[in-house]
C-alpha cells in the first residue's frame, strides 16, 4: 500500500503524515491514556483548508466522540450558536467552531486571572518570556475564546473533556501539552506576535492563539484580529 507522506506544515515543518501518526501513536501508546487516546486523536489528524477569509462570525456548539459519553451540558445545543446565557458558572467551557475552524470557549473565573497577576509570565521556544495581561482585549463577560489547534503538533486541545479532571487548564491529548485561559499573553511565532492563552507545559512552548470576542445581543461573535495568529498546521487564512 502506498505510504501517505503529506507534509504537515506548522512548528514541525517537514513533519509528514506518516511521521506524525507514529509520533502521535507511540506517544500514546506509552501514556496511562492510550486506550482513549488513540480512538480520539487520529479522528483529529491535521487538515488544511486553504485561502480561506476569516470573518467576524458566531461559534457553533460541537461535541466529539469523547464530549458525548461524558454528557457534557452543550451535547444537546450542537450545531447552534453559542450565547452567553449558556454559561452560567465559572469554568463552564465548550467545543466549538468558528469559520468552519476548530474553537474552545471557557467562562473564566476571574479571580484566578488576577491571582496570576503581573507576576506571571510565559515563555516561548526562542527564549522569550511575555507579561501575562489580566484585562485582555477580545475577553468579554469573563469569556475567552481559544483557536482549537494545538501549536506543537495539531490536535485540538480541550477544556475538561479529553481529562476532565483536569480542571483549570486546557489539555491537549496528544502530549500533554497545558495552556491557560486565565492568562491571555503576548507571544510570538516566527517573529509575529499574537496573543494567546499562556502555556503552562508540554512541547508547544508557546501560547494557544486566542480568538477575540465581542458580545453582541447576548451572541459571541469572533472578530479576527489578525488572520496570520491562526497560520500553522497547514491552516491557510487571510
Ligand atoms: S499536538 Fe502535541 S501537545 Fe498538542
């Protein structure tokens, strides 16, 4: 049979398809979550949807395979638009899509951002450490949303589904890779700077992109910034 070598682009360049599923299989397969892990993330394989233009526009509910044996308390709201009377606790979150992308939206506790304060910082893969930025642009009524591709090796990372005992961190199942939504920072990827839920762990080394929000009629509508926050892992946006 023939060996699938498409290039996955983004922090691994030159990474193929058939490298990353190894990586990502043996990863798993060594982990205390391989049963789980495996199932999962290779439905979560990279993709690219080229040229496409990021417009101002609502998040769509969404629920895996995973989300759905946990019952989480947006699996009956898939496929409608997410508002914010919906979350109506801190630490509620949800999968989503936004532009046809992938999407994480949590309702922080806003406590925790000010308890990380100016003390915290991030740091990057070049060395760099960022101040975190409690009172973030594009956070609204305590709202954060997240770009739903993980910077290492783009598998969609989760608020509370993938380890739901995770409680306070978005997790990505591939490598443990841990990101903070309430520390929306300043990073940089290949010398363009971005803001970002601050990484806490794992091989990403650099924030989970945000993507900034504004509430309109009680809808959460993403409004890009900047498309080129959201270019790796083959994602070609403008
Ligand atoms: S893809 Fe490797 S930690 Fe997320």
């Amino acid at each position: 049979m023939a060996q699938d070598n498409t290039p996955v682009m983004g922090p691994e360049e030159g990474l193929t398809r058939r490298m990353f599923l190894k990586v990502t299989v043996g990863a798993a397969a060594v982990g205390a979550l391989a049963s789980t892990a495996a199932a999962t993330f290779l439905s979560l394989a990279p993709y690219k949807k080229p040229g496409i233009k990021l417009k101002e526009a609502p998040f769509l509910y969404t629920a895996d395979d995973t989300a759905i044996k946990l019952k989480v308390w947006y699996a009956s709201k898939v496929g409608q638009e997410a508002v914010v009377s919906d979350f109506t606790e801190a630490g509620m979150g949800a999968q989503a899509t936004w532009n046809g992308f992938p999407a994480v939206l949590i309702r922080i506790d806003p406590r925790k951002s000010l308890n990380l304060g100016g003390a915290a910082s991030t740091v990057n893969d070049q060395g760099f450490t960022f101040p975190v930025v409690p009172n973030a642009p594009g956070v609204e009524q305590n709202i954060v949303a997240l770009w739903g591709t993980c910077p290492h090796a783009c598998c969609r990372p989760n608020w509370r589904v993938s380890r739901p005992e995770v409680q306070n961190l978005i997790w990505c199942i591939c490598h443990d890779s841990r990101y903070d939504p309430h520390a929306i920072v300043t990073d940089n990827y290949k010398g363009k700077r971005y803001r970002g839920a601050m990484w806490q762990g794992g091989p990403a080394k650099r924030a989970l992109p945000q993507i900034p929000i504004k509430i309109v009629d009680g809808r959460i509508i993403g409004a890009p910034e900047k498309p080129d926050w959201y270019v790796y892992c083959g994602v070609d946006v403008e």
